[in-house]
C-alpha cells in the first residue's frame, strides 16, 4: 500500500523494508572490534566512569578482562553488580553516564565503547548459559515482589541468592516491564528481553504470577498477610492526559501503548501508523515512539516540546538520532487543541508558541497548526495511587529511606515509583538490588535476634 494514502494504516512498506528498519541498532561487537576498543581504557585508578554507574560496576576490570581474552569473567563482574546488565548494556543511555564520565571523553572528545563493551561480554556469557551463582540455604523466608520489571528482577534474584522464596506479582501476559513493553524495538531486536527474564530465572527460587494487578487482583494486605517481606516495583502505570479538546479523537493515543505494540508485533504490518505523526513530549519515550513512526512508513513525524532543546530529558544522542531518522524536532511548541474532521478522526493539532522567561514557561500569544492523521502522547506517566492504601507519598511517588524501606512496616520500594527515582532501567536495577539487600537484612535479624547481655 503505498505511502501517499492518508489516515492511520499497516503495511506501508515491504517485508524487507520493516526487517531493514526494526534491526539491531548497534549489533554485538566481534572479537576483534572488542580487543580494540578495550584497548583503548587507561583502567583508571578511581575511574569516574564507575563512580557514574548507578549499579557501580567495576568498569575498568570488566574492560581488562576483556583485552586478556576472558569475556566470561568480564560477565561475571558485571553480573555481581548489574545482574540485567545484558539489556543495560542496549538501552542504557551511556553517552550521560560512564562514556561521558570517561577521561578518553574528555582527552579526545571519544569515550571507550563502555556500553557495547559490557554487551560483547554479557552476550557470550548469557549464550553459553553461563551461571554465576548459587541460591543460598533456604531460609524459609517468602518475599512478594510486585512487578517483574528490572527492580522486581533485579530485586528477586538478590533475594533468591540470598535463600529466600520469591513470588513476583504482575499484571502483564510477560515478565519484563518496560524492558518487554516500553523501549524501542531496535534496541533490544530478538526477543532479547524475555531470554534475559529467563536467565535471571534460572537462579530457582523465583515464581512469576502474571496477570496479577495491586488493587484489582492482589492487595498490598493480602501480599502481607502471605509473605514476611513486600518489594513494590510496579513502575508507572497510569499515563498523563493532555486535557483538552479533542482529545478523544481517533487517532489519537498514547504512545507507550504505541511502543507495547510494536515490540510485540513480529512482522510489523499489523501496525497502523499515520502519514503524518505528531508527537508531543521531549523524553525517552516521545524519541522512541516518533523513530518507530518514521521506521513504519510515516511520510512526516514532528515531535512538539514546550521548551528548549536543552531542557529535553532526552539526551542529545537521542534527539540526534531521531533527527538522523527523518524526524523533525520543534521546541517552544505547547499544545492548544486537537482539531477534529467531522467524522470523529483527527485532523490536526493547534500549539502555542512559548518563550522560557526567567525559568517560567510563556506563551508569546502565536499559535500554529500542524496537520495530523495521527497524534502520540508522550507526556509521562503516573503511579495509580489507590492500591497503595496508607503507604506516605510524596509528588506522586512513592517516599522511601536510603534502603528503600517504605512507610509501612515490611515493604520497601524501587524503580520508576518511588521518590527520587531517575527513570532509568539502571538505575532501577540498583534501587532493586539495594532493596533486596535490606529485606535480607532484615529477616535474618527476625530469625537470629541479638542476644541481650546482661
């Protein structure tokens, strides 16, 4: 079907064409291209690279490992911090952490591949099957874990090294969260996520309960009342509104729902996408969301941002990327209304211009409008609240201490719903890892209290 129909459609290009586009966007390195590029590391006493990691991974031992020729020890450093270092080593954006840290960075303006690097070493190890770890004694302790997105793992296989027996609640058909839902399918090409899910698995010790949803199917009291500890993981599941008229459109939609359906769609065709595709956001998913509507056919995709390129939480690399796409970027841009056709479908989307005056966000009293068979909102996302009963919130997250407990007795929390959180899937790693950690602590001091010395 050819590109030059209007309105929302599937199958604008061949087959060819959606493998070609959806492929590997940065595929594994060969054995040669890592020793070269490991090479290329000072191994850093005190590297800055690894004081950025969230997860703390020894970075310089990994990397010489690797320029020794042994990608599996150089797994297993990175394992004992990062256990989804697999797919961080995909989606990590390395350009604002490690890379940008590297002194090669800042020496040549070219850091070390850390990112492809860490990939090369976890790849080979994750292919042989390769298993670093032993579950511990049982310590009859039971854990539920709500969410089996990369806190919930992360937080999980801690726990089941540790002893304990883990229940992992959560309300998709899959493991994974947004590693399986909502990145760009070209990040993570070969079903990579769920062949992760079950190498964190292969640990024992862990069960996955899907379609089981705080609040509809389980609650925090029920989960309390079965086992000696709670993580809550779930991430953000409710989405932001634009609120205003038009909204309810067709055509228009969120665009992690966008995301979700390419990445579990295997040809492509049955994914409709419009001729011209607005997007409205500046972050992570607002970039995915308008490359994959150009990969699918789109003839014009422009991505709206209320503010400057600057105050993007996509990071550069991202918006470069996009823009080498075909996707146009636009700043100061804040939406007004979605116009409508008469017959229910959109047909286009007034925006006022705005100017940032001393940090606050002014409208110049301009407006346009961008024609739109198709609109995606990329606007951030909401914890649902409601399941959580007395658990302290604060700015619509979650409140925890530096362990992760929460307010409630024998639940902590981590990952994109609690406070502080940077939406990132290392980042939730760490907070899931550190999280297990305390609830280890914890139930061993319950099993062996202190003794009391008169």
């Amino acid at each position: 079907m050819g590109t030059t129909d209007s309105g929302m459609i599937g199958g604008r290009l061949t087959p060819g064409q959606y493998e070609a586009n959806f492929a590997d966007l940065h595929p594994r390195l060969d054995e040669h291209e890592a020793l070269v590029a490991s090479d290329r590391c000072y191994f850093c006493y005190d590297a800055p690279c690894m004081t950025a990691c969230p997860t703390s991974i020894d970075i310089p031992l990994f990397i010489r490992q690797i320029a020794t020729g042994n990608p599996i020890g150089s797994a297993k450093t990175i394992f004992d911090q990062n256990i989804l270092g697999g797919i961080c080593a995909r989606v990590c954006p390395t350009e604002t952490l490690c890379e940008e840290a590297c002194v090669r960075m800042e020496a040549e303006g070219r850091p070390v591949a850390i990112g492809r690097l860490q990939r090369f070493a976890t790849d080979i190890a994750m292919a042989e099957g390769r298993q670093f770890y032993e579950r511990a004694p049982s310590t009859g302790k039971t854990v539920a874990v709500v969410g089996a997105g990369p806190a919930g793992l992360a937080c999980a296989h801690r726990l089941a090294v540790n002893g304990h027996d883990v229940v992992v609640y959560d309300a998709r058909e899959k493991a994974g969260g947004l590693n399986e839902y909502g990145i760009a399918t070209y990040k993570a090409t070969d079903d990579f996520a769920q062949k992760e899910v079950d190498y964190v698995l292969a640990i024992g010790g862990i069960e996955i309960r899907n379609r089981q949803m705080l609040g509809r199917d389980i609650t925090l009291a029920d989960l309390l009342a079965r086992h000696d500890a709670v993580f809550l993981g779930m991430g953000l599941t409710g989405v932001n509104a634009l609120r205003m008229e038009g909204e309810a459109a067709e055509g228009v939609g969120d665009a992690i729902d966008f995301i979700a359906a390419l990445r579990q769609s295997t040809g492509k065709t049955d994914i409709p996408v419009g001729r011209r595709v607005v997007v409205i956001g500046g972050g992570m998913t607002a970039i995915d969301a308008a490359v994959q509507a150009k990969l699918l056919g789109a003839e014009e995709v422009t991505i709206c941002y209320r503010r400057g390129r600057e105050h993007m939480n996509a990071s550069p690399y991202e918006q470069d990327l996009a823009t080498s796409r075909g996707v146009t970027i636009r700043h100061g841009l804040q939406p007004r209304r979605i116009l409508v056709r008469e017959d229910g479908k959109v047909a286009g989307i007034e925006l006022d211009y705005t100017n940032d005056v001393d940090g606050r966000l002014v409208a110049t009293g301009e407006t346009g409008i961008l024609a739109a068979d198709q609109i995606l909102k990329a606007i951030g996302q909401t914890l649902e609240a409601d399941p959580l009963g007395i658990v302290a919130l604060q700015s619509g997250r979650i409140v925890v201490d530096a362990d992760g407990r929460t307010s409630l007795d024998r639940v902590w929390a981590g990952g994109d719903c609690r406070l502080g959180g940077e939406d990132l899937t290392v980042s939730a790693v760490a907070q899931g890892r550190d999280a297990a950690e305390s609830i280890h602590r914890t139930l061993m001091a319950e099993r062996h209290p202190a003794v009391a010395v008169a």
